[in-house]
C-alpha cells in the first residue's frame, strides 16, 4: 500500500435509533468513516480505482447523511493507511460486519482477483474474524448467486387490469424490502441486504411478465446494476450503515421500500417501451420515483410496521438457521420472498 496520509474524521457522536425494528448495534461516525476507507481500500487491491468502480461508489456515498466536517466521497482520494484504519475496530459486532461488507465489494459480481482475495484474507486475520464465521459470510454470497425466484405471473392484456396488478406488486414487495430492511440478523445482517436485491428481482421479473416479456435474473439484474441497485459497493454500504445512524438516508425501512418503489416505478416503464427506453433516461427517473417512495413509505407506515410484527419471529428464527448451516441464502431469500 502507498504511505499513509494521516486523517482525523470529525469526533464520534451519538444520534437517534431507527424508529423500526429492534435497536441495531450504533457504529460511531470515527468507525463509519474508517470502514469506507477500507472499502476503498478493497475496490483499489488491483491497483488503481477504475472509472466503473468510482461511479459505483460515488453512486452509493451520495446517499449518505454527515455532519458538515465529513465528506464520504473524500475517502476515494485518500492515500489509507488500512491497517489503522482497521485498528478502530474494537468489538467482534464491528469487526463481523466490516468483514462481511469488504467481502461483498468482490463476492457479489463472483468473480475475486489475486489481489482481492490477498487483501480480504489480510483484512479477516487482522480483525481476527475466525474461520468459522468467513465461511459463513462466503456461504451466504454463494448461496444469493443461486438464488432463482420462481414466477407464476401471467400476460395481462387489459391495460387498467395491468396497471392495478402492477402496483399491488410494488406495494407488496416495498412493504416486504422495508420489513427486511428494518430486522437484523445478528453475525449476519448482510443477508437482509442480498434477501432485498432477490425481492427486487422478483419485482422485475414478474412486471416484465404481466407485460408479456420473458425475464431471466439475469436481464432483471441487469436493469437493477444499471440503477445503482444490487452492486457489490451498494450492498457493502447498506450493511454497514445500519449500524451508522446518521447514515439513516442510505438504509432501514424507509429507504428498502423507496428504493424498491421506485424501481417498481422505472420497470413499468421500461417494459411498457418494449424494454427500448434509453438507460440514462431510466435513471433519471429512478432518481426521482425515489423521492415518492419516500412519501409513499409514510402512507404505508402501518403495513409495514404490521408486517414486521408478523413475520419478525419467523425471520429470526431463518437467520438462526442460516448462521447454523441449517439453510442456505438461497434458501433464506426463497422463503423469505413468501412472506410478501
């Protein structure tokens, strides 16, 4: 790694708990910042931090809330003495979690260079993360590449019909993102995360469908990359920031079920285009449905509080299951997809 250059990141504060689900374990803005930079870290172990790669992490940092003395973004230019930066992480919570999003940075996509892999072994023995728990966290990527909702979504022909179903799925798949995104898996919450990216596929594909075009995970994974969504980088955050409070913007109920409004929104769409509508275009206007799916969110409040009171013992009892070996991601995220 290049010398180091020392940064002093704003003192750590304390800020307001979600106000659903149960209390998360609260990072300080110290232990935030570091674990950006050594997500940089991870996106530059080949060398330098690829133009795709920047406009990955960029994406994702915009979302992020500080205070006026920090700028996330910075980190991607800094010169990070790695070893430091993972000396600010003290308890095992921490250590698990950083460990699982620096994991995400190069599992997801499924494919791990040399040199990723040399750093994510270097980063798991200096936050001592035991064997036991890295296979665990590399059980739970390989089962979310597996992963294949089955559709039983038919061809609506009738334009008012169509449009009715199409957002009783949005509903139904915000309110669900949002009951993941407000319950954790203690040593495992990152499988919240991938469960989310596998309902949003779902949403895509069964859009598609009642639009009368065949959609593999593939093609709806696709769509999602291309809005920001289901990235490595994305998911990296998103774990960790659930522990950040002032990060709130990024992640938590609110956020699942906006971000998944709002593709609902852009899929709709995309299909009715006969999947031709140009891609920046679908951005934009990503961006924008996410703003409603804020405000939608507000109306759909109860529901989703309901919803997570309902099904929070039985997602417990499945994130047990699947920190035992008991059941896979895959088989996590299928179950989870019935509770919609």
């Amino acid at each position: 790694m290049p010398s180091p250059i020392s940064t002093t990141p704003s003192d750590p504060g304390t800020a307001v708990r979600p106000t659903v689900g149960p209390p998360h374990t609260v990072l300080t803005e110290k232990e935030a910042l570091a674990s950006l930079r050594v997500l940089a870290c991870v996106a530059k172990a080949d060398g330098e931090l690829t133009a795709e790669k920047r406009a990955s992490l960029e994406n994702v940092l915009t979302g992020l809330e500080m205070t006026a003395t920090s700028n996330p973004k910075s980190v991607l230019d800094e010169t990070i003495d790695l070893d430091g930066q993972l000396r600010v992480f003290t308890t095992p919570e921490s250590r698990e979690s950083l460990y699982q999003s620096a994991l995400s940075m190069v599992q997801v996509a499924g494919a791990c260079t040399p040199a990723e892999q040399k750093m994510l072994d270097h980063i798991r023995m200096t936050l001592q993360i035991s064997e036991e728990k890295a296979s665990l966290a590399r059980q739970i990527f390989e089962g979310a590449r597996d992963t294949v909702l089955p559709s039983s979504i038919y061809v609506v022909d009738d334009s008012v019909l169509r449009a009715t179903e199409v957002k009783a799925d949005v509903v139904k798949y915000s309110v669900l993102s949002a009951v993941l995104g407000a319950v954790a898996i203690p040593g495992a919450a990152i499988a919240t995360d991938l469960a989310v990216v596998c309902v949003q596929v779902k949403l895509v594909r069964d859009i598609g469908q009642r639009w009368g075009h065949k959609v593999d995970k593939q093609a709806a994974a696709s769509l999602l990359a291309g809005l920001g969504l289901g990235t490595g980088a994305r998911i990296a955050i998103s774990n960790l920031a659930k522990l950040v409070p002032v990060w709130g913007s990024l992640v938590g109920a609110t956020a699942s079920f906006a971000s998944t409004w709002a593709l609902g929104q852009v899929a709709d769409k995309y299909f009715e285009s006969g999947m031709k509508a140009d891609k920046a275009i679908l951005k934009s206007d990503f961006k924008a449905a996410q703003a409603e799916g804020r405000k939608a969110y507000d109306a759909h409040k109860d529901l989703v509080e309901s919803k997570r009171k309902l099904h929070e013992t039985a997602l417990q009892a499945l994130g047990s299951d699947l920190k035992a070996g008991r059941i896979t991601q895959q088989d996590y995220s299928a179950r989870v997809e019935q509770f919609a």
